[in-house]
C-alpha cells in the first residue's frame, strides 16, 4: 500500500462486519469465515460472496468491497453451475485481484457445505481448476481440502531475489537454515520461501514495509513465507514434519496474513522438488501464533504427484452491530 509505514508489530486483521456499501458499490452479502481454525478468533478471516452476479463484470466494484471488507481476500463466486457443483471464483485482496488464494477457498467451500452439504466441488480460478473435497462429520466445523495446480519450486536468485529480500525483513544470511535453501515456489502464484535457523528468528518480525512491497511487485510475488522446521520427517507425528510458518502480504496492503493456503500448496512443491518427502507425506504447518490467531493447516505431499492438498477447517465469524 503506497505510502503505508508498517506497524512495529503484525496486526491481525479486522473482524469487524463491512460497513453500508456506498451508491456507487453494488449491495452484496458478505459473508465472514476464519479459515484453517475451529474457532472465530482463529485461523485468517475472508469475505465469501456466494452471489456475485451483480458485480461479476465490475472490478473495481468488487476490489471496493474487499477494502471495506478488509480481509487480506475476499472471495466472490461470478458464474455457477449448480446441478455440477461448479463454480467461477474470483478473489480480491483491499488493493486488487489476486490470482489464487488458499484461504479464501477453504472458507467458500465450507459455506456452501454449510448451505448444500458435504461432497466434491470445482472451482475455476485464474491459476485454473481447483477441486475441493468437503467433508462434516458433525464433530466440529465442515473441514474442505483442496487439491493445487501442479506445483513447482525453483532456487533464488541471491543477487535479484535473495539480497534485496533480505535487507527489507532485517534479516541476514546467517539467520537462515542452510538445509533448507531460499526458492521461489508456486502453487496458483509465486512465494518466496525462507527458511529460518531459530524459531526466535521467525518470531521477531518487523520489516521494512514499503522496501519488501517493491521487491515483491518486482518478481511477481503474493507472499513471502517465513518457515521455521520443527520435526523432521520420522520426529514428528504420523512420520511428517512439523512447520511453524509466517507470510507477510504488503503486496496486497496487509502486514501479515494469519494462514495462507496458497503458499502451503506452494510449499509442497518446494519439499518435493527439494526431495525432502519420500513417500506421501502430511505436514504440519502452524501459522499466526505470533500475530494472536493461530492456525492450522494440513499439507499432503506425494512425491510422484505435483499438486498440493491442503486441508483445514473453517467457521463464521459472528457480525457486530
């Protein structure tokens, strides 16, 4: 966001319900879920619009809504196909339209499980097809998996990607893991992907905003996603890994995202590609503890397959008058 100093400390963001739209914004429902949580103060907040058809061919109009939203995204289903299950899907973030994101369609797929019930649905994106697999076994919120284009991960650049990215979070090469090499992976978008040496490190957040924004709009990036490995393959549970994870998005005028599906599918790539599963692999990936909205997100790797499954729950956020 042009202009904006980031705070000294990631704010989570609003919970709050948008305000009256304006005469010059279409009036749509909006719904409110937090994705990849069992709970409302959890997980990363999205609008879900179930009915887009009276801002399908407005941009602007919908870029509009997000920012009053507020949401790092806010999904908006434009063409549907309800007999197939099948869905046109757009999401904006408070500044523009954004490609994919993870969250958003974790949140969408629970709505309308909640409204139709359980079972398989598509979504087409401008990353391309998505098919989410929904599930509600009534013990806790409907949980929905999502199954990512295929996935790819390549090194980073040290001089272009690496050094720049660096100098903007206050990092240096000495505070990342060198058993897990910089890349920049892709899902439905491109991350870069930057292991910490410490849990300390990823836990001291505060980034130069403006600096990290122009280095993102450079190469193309949705997020950066911080990791930290907690487990290995073997240590953790079920054999998988454990990951602690943190992205900031001022790309689309947001300090940090809470949990973010989009570079969890990205991920997968990166583990695969890097040759760090060897059989199918579930891995752990918590997000938002450092911001107060901790989240939970399930990523299932096969080695012989490109695309991610990233699994997670999701639950309404109650409005306020």
């Amino acid at each position: 966001m042009d202009g904006m100093t980031a705070p000294t400390e990631p704010t989570a963001p609003a919970t709050t319900a948008p305000t009256t739209p304006t005469a010059s914004t279409p009036d749509v429902d909006v719904l409110h879920y937090s994705a990849f949580t069992a709970r409302p103060d959890g997980g990363n907040p999205a609008g879900v619009v179930l009915d887009a058809a009276a801002v399908a061919d407005d941009d602007a109009a919908m870029t509009a809504i997000a920012a009053r939203v507020g949401y790092s995204e806010t999904a908006f289903i434009t063409e549907r196909d309800e007999a197939a299950r099948r869905y046109r899907l757009r999401y904006f973030s408070p500044l523009a339209e954004v490609a994919f994101c993870g969250h958003a369609t974790i949140a969408t797929a629970v709505a309308l499980t909640e409204r139709d019930g359980p079972g398989e649905l598509v979504f087409d994106t401008a990353s391309g097809e998505i098919r989410v697999e929904t599930t509600a076994d009534g013990d806790g919120p409907p949980r929905a998996t999502l199954t990512s284009v295929p996935a790819r991960s390549r090194p980073a650049d040290p001089g272009t990607e690496l050094g720049p990215t660096l100098a903007a979070l206050g990092w240096s090469t000495d505070d990342l893991d060198p058993a897990l090499p910089p890349h920049v992976a892709f899902a439905g978008n491109d991350h870069l992907v930057l292991a910490a040496a410490t849990r300390e490190r990823l836990a001291d957040l505060a980034y130069d905003f403006d600096a990290l924004d122009a280095v993102m709009r450079r190469h193309g990036w949705t997020t950066v996603h911080l990791v930290w490995r907690e487990t290995a393959e073997g240590e953790g549970p079920a054999d998988g890994f454990v990951f602690h994870a943190r992205d900031p998005f001022p790309v689309g005028g947001v300090v940090e995202d809470p949990a973010t599906g989009a570079a969890a599918a990205a991920f997968g790539g990166y583990l695969r590609v890097l040759g760090l599963v060897g059989r199918r692999t579930r891995v752990r990936i918590r997000q938002g503890e450092d911001m107060g909205r901790p989240s939970d997100l399930l990523l299932d790797v096969t080695p012989d397959d490109p695309r991610s499954r990233v699994s997670g729950q999701a639950v309404p956020i109650p409005r306020t008058a």
